[in-house]
C-alpha cells in the first residue's frame, strides 16, 4: 500500500505497533525506513509515527524524524451509514510555500489511494464483530483495538 510514500518493497516487514489504550481512546506507534517520495526526512532514515486515536470520529498522527515533523489532523463526520465527510490539516516544522504544496498533494494521493482500497472492500460496512475476519497479532492491532472501542460505544451490531 503507498509504494514510494509511506513504504517500500524492500521494506515489508512492518513491527508491532505499541498500543496504548487512553481515556477517549487509544494511541500506537512504529518506526519505518523513509521512502524517498515521502519528503518526512531523508531517504532510507528510520522516521517514528505516533497515532492518537480519540473515539469515534478524530484522530492525529505525528511523523517524526531527525530534520523534521509533521502532524496531521483528521475528523470525520457520519452524513449516512455509507457516507462521512472528512476534514485533515496538516502541520509542520519548518514548512515554507512549496514543501506545504508538497504535502497537500501527498495526502491527497494517499487519500485517494485509500478511497479505492475501502471503496472496494466488501463487507462495504466495517464489521465491528472482529471474529469475522482473519487478523494478523501486530499489524492489525490499531484496527482490532478501534472495532472493540467502537462495539463499546454502539453496542453489538
């Protein structure tokens, strides 16, 4: 997923995210080798993601690395059972006019790459009954951790 932007395929291996479960919701974290398309720090550089998930509807990601951060924050709003609007701002250190265009476009190309992968995901509704699908221990764990939050919230499906 996100070839060239937020991994690569010399990479694969992705390690267990450290989840922490929080009063409004729950936040993870991992490191990766920065791709070179990426721009949050140089090529190949080991770059930390922070996410802080605040139930249901918000979250933040922090990206950090040795020259640079950059947040993101994003809200979405329930319009229907198959639509949200959504809302991201992203921030950073150090942005001047053109890098600022750079991550405007980065996020829309990964916005839309998303779109297509759940556009075309079936069941169209997120299961919140995790026993539904099969799940790998580390790299599913955020995901797992949001449909539990979520069933406590909503009650069984």
């Amino acid at each position: 997923m996100h070839p060239g932007l937020l991994g690569s395929p010399d990479h694969t291996e992705v390690e267990a995210a450290d989840l922490v479960r929080t009063e409004t919701g729950f936040s993870f974290s991992w490191s990766r080798c920065n791709p070179a398309a990426s721009g949050f720090g140089r090529t190949d550089e080991l770059t930390r993601q922070t996410t802080e998930v605040s139930l249901p509807f918000a979250w933040r990601l922090l990206i950090e690395s040795a020259a640079t951060a950059t947040a993101v924050f994003v809200i979405c709003q329930p319009v229907s059972g198959e639509l949200a609007r959504f809302w991201m701002f992203v921030a950073g250190r150090d942005i001047d006019e053109e890098r600022a265009t750079q991550l405007a476009q980065l996020h829309r190309t990964i916005t839309e790459q998303d779109r297509v992968v759940v556009e075309s995901q079936r069941p169209r509704l997120l299961p919140i009954d995790i026993t539904e699908e099969l799940h790998l221990k580390g790299p599913d764990a955020p995901s797992l951790e949001y449909r539990r939050r979520l069933a406590a919230l909503t009650g069984p499906e």
